[in-house]
C-alpha cells in the first residue's frame, strides 16, 4: 500500500518567468509549462508575476526560472540555483539614443558626454564596456528610475545621449521611439537569459536539460518555441558563466 501510495504522489514543479517576457502575451509560457508537464510526467505550474517587485518576492519560492542576466547569475551563485540552458542566438543588447537636434551622431560622439541611464542594471554596464573598448570615456552618467524616463530626457535635451535596453526599447510604441534617434545597437554577445533550477528539484535536472536541448527536434516542442519566439535552447558553458559572472558584479 505504502508503495502505490507514493506512485500516486505527483511532485509540482514552479516555473517563474522574467515580467519582461511575460508582459505581452502571457498564455504562450502556460503552454510551455504544459509541455514541460507532459514530458516530464510531473506537474509544472506556472506562476504569473505581476511585476518585477512580484517577482524577485517569488524567486526563492520557485523550481524553475527564466531569468534576466543579473538574477539568473546571482541565483546560482548565490542562492545554489543551477544553469539548464539558454535561449539559442539570443542575447541581450544595448541601444545608445540621442536627442534630435544632434546632426550625425556617432559613438564618437559620446566622448566627454553625459550619458542618461538607469544605473547599475546590466545593460548600462553592456554600453560602458562597448565604449570601452572603442577608447571613448563619457564624462559621466545620469540617474534614471526607468528605460522610458530615459527616452523622455534625451528627447527632452536634459542629456544629449543615453542608454537604453534594446528589448525593450523595440517593445516601446513608434511615436515613443520617434522621440529620440537610436543610432547605434551593440552586438556584443554577452548577456543573456537563461533557464535555471533551484537547489529542491535538482532531481529532474538531467531530464530537463535533456528535455529543452531537443524541444525543437519535436513538433510540439518547436511550436511551443516558436510562441515564445525562441529558436531553441542551448548549453551554457563554464566560460559563458565566468564571462557573465564578471559583468554581473562589475563595479
């Protein structure tokens, strides 16, 4: 008796998902979470966040996450989460932004500029490391709450130029984006968002990974994709990890 009870016993696994991600269309991760549930022959539920607030509350509460850059990084490093994988050829990206009224501009440009941001998220640490690299030191940066209290400043002339996340920016409404002239997109391949399991279902890890690396071999598994508008899943590898970990905690 005491075995078949147990056979009866169906664990539920929590899948949370980035509020970036699920703010459009939310019904399209309830079905990913079906065809998780299917093939593992274990429930996985997903949980909605309302907002980013919602979200970091319920991260420690869940089995499954598709985080952003930071948190995914920090979740493993800091709370024993582990990496399952990555969305194929998807990374997340910058865009530089400047007002109107600046004729050509250019990443030359930025030398000696103040730069409007949000400060201390991975995409402005993404735009820093791109100028970097091109030898340009703006003269500064300036505080913003928000990517659309960004635009609002460049297209105000409180700063010539900003920072804003591409992803979002291109989620904007075209009479917003028509505020400001994005003049240049960074390619630099660093950042992504990843799938990651918590320390409690580590049990199923080696099912799921198995799971999302053939999603898109299955016809099933390549339409849930394709309503999630990824391609496929992919290892992360430990120099991704070392890369990403770096930018993360970067200063």
């Amino acid at each position: 008796m005491k075995t078949s009870y147990k056979k009866l016993i169906m664990i539920s696994l929590t899948l949370l998902v980035c509020p970036h991600d699920t703010a459009k269309e939310p019904d399209r991760w309830f079905r990913f979470a079906q065809y998780c549930s299917t093939h593992l022959e274990t429930s996985v539920h997903f949980s909605l966040s309302l907002d980013f607030e919602d979200f970091h509350q319920q991260l420690e509460k869940a089995d499954i996450v598709y985080a952003n850059p930071t948190d995914s990084i920090r979740l493993v490093k800091q709370s024993g989460f582990c990496f399952l994988a990555r969305p194929m050829n998807q990374y997340d990206e910058v865009l530089l932004i400047a007002n109107p009224q600046v004729t050509n501009p250019t990443l030359a440009s930025l030398q000696g500029e103040k730069l409007a941001t949000v400060e201390g998220l991975l995409p402005t640490k993404i735009a820093l490391l791109l100028l970097k690299k091109q030898g340009i030191q703006p003269a500064g940066l300036i505080g913003k709450p928000s990517w659309l209290s960004v635009v609002n400043a460049v297209s105000k002339g409180e700063a010539n130029f900003g920072i804003v996340y591409k992803d979002t920016y291109l989620e904007m409404s075209a009479k917003m984006q028509g505020l400001v002239n994005a003049f240049n997109s960074s390619d630099e391949k660093v950042a992504f968002h990843s799938l990651v399991l918590s320390p409690r279902a580590i049990e199923y890890r080696d099912k799921l990974e198995h799971l999302l690396l053939t999603m898109q071999t299955d016809d099933k598994g390549h339409n849930v994709l394709r309503e999630v508008h990824l391609q496929g899943w992919e290892s992360i590898t430990s120099e991704h990890i070392s890369i990403l970990e770096h930018l993360v905690f970067a200063a």
